[in-house]
C-alpha cells in the first residue's frame, strides 16, 4: 500500500491531523492497535482551549461541539482560608470550553467516515523503517497477514507507549523528565455537576478537581498515593474522601451514585526533543507528557497537529519551511505549558516531602491568586491557551 502521510494512532492527534490533510487533499492511512470500541471508551481530557475549538471547527468536527461544549468563563479554586474565583473573562477575555476528549474523537471518527478514510485498527507489530531516506515505510501486521505501507512522511501520535519516539537513535534525542509522586484517582458519575465551573482544591488531605461532563455527568480526581490501586477504592469511600477535600457548602450538596469509571493515572511532565527524525515527525502525547492539572494534554496535541498540518500541506505545494520549523515551533509552546501545568501541579497537590516551607510558599502563591488581578490574568493567560 502508497500513501503521502502513514500516522501511526488514531486518538486525538491521529485522527484530527488526518482530518486536516485529507480536507487539503493530501492522502493518510491510520494505524491504530486497538479496537474502536476501546479508543472511544477511554476517559480523558474535559477542557478545550478556544483555539483547540477553532481548530476542530476548521478540520469541519465543530458542529456537535459549538451546540453541546459549555463555554466556562472562570474556574474557582479552593483553599484553608476558603473558596476564591478566577474570572477567565473579565481578566483577559477569554473562555474555555468543557467537552470530552471522547467526544472530540468520536466527532473525528464520524469525519473521517465520511471522508472514506483509511483508518486500520487492530494493527500490531508496527515498526517504522529508513525514515532518513525519500523512501521511508511502515510495517505491521493485521488480521494475521504482514503488511507495509510506503509513504512521504510518517507521523508518530502513538501516545507515550508508542513505538515512533523510540524509532528515534537514543544519541539522537533529549528527553526531559520530572514524576510525580503521587497520582489522580479519578471518577466518573451520571451526577449532577458539584458546580457550575470546575472547582481546584488544595487540601492538607491532598489535592482534589471537581469537574464535569455535561449537566448530567461529573468527573472527579483525588491526590493517592501511587501504591493505591483503583480496585481498593470502594465508591462510597472515594465519595466520602472527595467530601472531606472540597469546601463544605459544596460538599453538603454533592450527589453522588454510581462510578461508570474508575481509574489511576500517574502524574509526570515528559518532553523529547527533536520532535523530529528525518522523515518522521512526532505529535501529542508521543512527543511529550504534561500532568493533567493545567488541563493541557489534550490540547497540546492540538496546537501540535496545527503546526505539523500547515508544514505539510505547504511541503507538498513545494515549500519545506514551515515543516522545517514544525520541531523548533511547538516545542516553544509545549514548553510553556510544561511549566503552567508543573507550576499548577505544584502550588495545589501535597507533597510527601512537604516541608513548613514549603507550605508556607505554597499558601503564599495562592494567596496571590486569590488577591492580584495581575497572577489571575497570568493564569487566565495560560489556561485558557497561549495563542498559536
Ligand atoms: P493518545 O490519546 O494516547 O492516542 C495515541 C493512540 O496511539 C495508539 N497506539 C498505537 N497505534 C498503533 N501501533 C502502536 N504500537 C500504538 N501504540 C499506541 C493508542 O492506542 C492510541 O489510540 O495520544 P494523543 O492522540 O496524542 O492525545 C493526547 C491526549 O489523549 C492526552 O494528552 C490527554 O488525554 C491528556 N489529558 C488532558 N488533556 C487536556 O487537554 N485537558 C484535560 O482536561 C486532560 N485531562 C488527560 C486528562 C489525561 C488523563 N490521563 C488518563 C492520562 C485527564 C487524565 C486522567
Ligand atoms: C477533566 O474534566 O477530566 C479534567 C478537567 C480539568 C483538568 C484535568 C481533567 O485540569
């Protein structure tokens, strides 16, 4: 099989880059290792940037979005001293939108449908060969048949598990790392929303994040210990812990019911650099991993796909130097996020080692949140998206 671009995973950032090249006239092939079912299936990211919005309203997924996102003008945060409200809008004018990741991908699926995409799943094996050469390819097996695919470029947005980065020599990249040591339990609930916007909470238990699906359907994350399992959490004991952690007039009329989800992820900020190897480019969460606390993941891919797309619909007109830049260009905006969501990380979660200091540094940073208009304006910059 020919293509000009092979991508490899169709999550997010798969499948908007192909939405997006195929919309120009350029042709993709997917590989994805799991099943439809199981990428539609995973519970992610709930908060969109509004050039993550414009983006997918460009690649022709906006229509389901523009009607059922709900646009948040602000975000509260809660401390010791009490609940404070950083107003995204009348600091900087800006808004984001609340709309699941799992949404955004099955409005890409639906796209790409009906676009006749060639999307492959239940691929294995794959593996990426002579990306230095005009000629690289891509091989893999489905159904139990060996396949290769030949194309112009490959594109790597197989996640941080992926095979793409390590296609990288090991002398050729630079990885950047810092984990966590703690994780997020997270729930979610056909409940009512706790609040009309999402609630941060900083508390000596530990970090707690009430936020949202749509008016029917909550989400929920708790700080645990890494030696937690998910399993050994009853519901009625992450309810009661969620309780302990967010204010108490808003713990009063928590509903609470049923988990649908229950789940732990680890936390850790992750960057490769270059995010590109000859012919191979890489995008999301392949090329870096920021902690969910900025809300950024999902996002960044976003802005990655916008980059790397506009490269190569401009390389296969004849002009290479915008995907020659592609590396150079989101890796200055990656690593502003990097540091939001580090810095949101840290001044909100309770850390094992946590001195008096340190604490005291920390109710110092929220203190200035909670009193500055110019740190709101800080943070309303960087949540609701540095721009493209
Ligand atoms: P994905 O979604 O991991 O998709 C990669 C795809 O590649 C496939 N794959 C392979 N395919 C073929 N061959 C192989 N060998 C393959 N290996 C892997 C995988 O099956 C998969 O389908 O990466 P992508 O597309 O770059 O998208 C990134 C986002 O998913 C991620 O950044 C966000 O979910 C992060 N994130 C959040 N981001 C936000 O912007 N806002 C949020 O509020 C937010 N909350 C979150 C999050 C991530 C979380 N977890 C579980 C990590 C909350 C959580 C709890
Ligand atoms: C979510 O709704 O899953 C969510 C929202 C905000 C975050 C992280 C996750 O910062």
């Amino acid at each position: 099989m020919r293509t000009q671009v092979a991508i490899i995973g169709g999550g997010p950032s798969g499948l908007l880059l192909s939405q997006l090249l195929m919309r120009a006239g350029i042709a993709t092939v997917v590989l994805e290792r799991q099943t439809r079912a199981h990428v539609l299936g995973r519970i992610r990211a709930g908060v969109l940037e509004q050039g993550t919005v414009e983006l997918l309203r460009r690649a022709g997924v906006g229509a389901r979005l523009d009607r059922e996102g709900i646009v948040h003008e602000g975000t509260m945060l809660s401390t010791a001293g009490g609940m404070f409200r950083v107003d995204f809008k009348a600091r900087i004018g800006e808004v984001v939108t609340v709309y699941g990741q799992t949404e955004v991908t099955r409005d890409l699926y639906a796209a790409q449908d009906a676009a006749s995409a060639t999307i492959l799943d239940e691929v294995s094996e794959v593996a990426l060969h002579d990306l230095t050469t005009e000629a690289p390819y891509v091989t893999f097996q489905r159904g139990g048949e060996a396949q290769r695919i030949d194309a112009d470029y490959i594109v790597g947005c197989d996640g941080f598990h992926g095979p793409s980065r390590q296609a990288i020599p090991r002398d050729k990249r630079t990885e950047y790392e810092r984990v966590y040591p703690f994780g997020w339990l997270g729930v979610l609930s056909r409940t009512r929303p706790a609040a009309e916007e999402l609630i941060y909470a900083n508390h000596p238990r530990g970090f707690a994040l009430a936020s949202m699906r749509n008016p029917t359907l909550s989400r929920y994350y708790i700080q645990v210990p890494l030696t937690d399992r998910a399993e050994d959490w009853s519901d009625a004991a992450f309810w009661d812990e969620l309780r302990r952690r967010l204010p108490a007039e808003v713990a009063e009329g928590l509903e609470t019911g049923p988990s649908i989800e229950k789940s732990i992820a680890p936390l850790r900020s992750f960057v490769t650099e270059p995010m590109r190897w000859g012919r191979l480019f890489l995008a999301g969460d392949a090329a870096h991993i920021v902690p969910p606390t900025g809300a950024k993941g999902l996002n960044l891919a976003a802005s990655d796909v916008h980059y790397l797309s506009e490269g190569l619909i401009a390389a296969f007109a004849g002009d290479g130097a915008a995907l020659e830049a592609y590396s150079d260009r989101a890796l200055t905006r990656i690593w502003a996020a990097m540091r939001f969501s580090w810095w949101m990380t840290s001044i909100l979660h309770r850390f094992p080692d946590q001195t008096d200091f340190d604490q005291k540094i920390q109710e110092a940073e929220l203190r200035q949140l909670e009193t500055l208009a110019s740190a709101q304006a800080a943070m309303a910059r960087n949540y609701t998206g540095l721009p493209y």
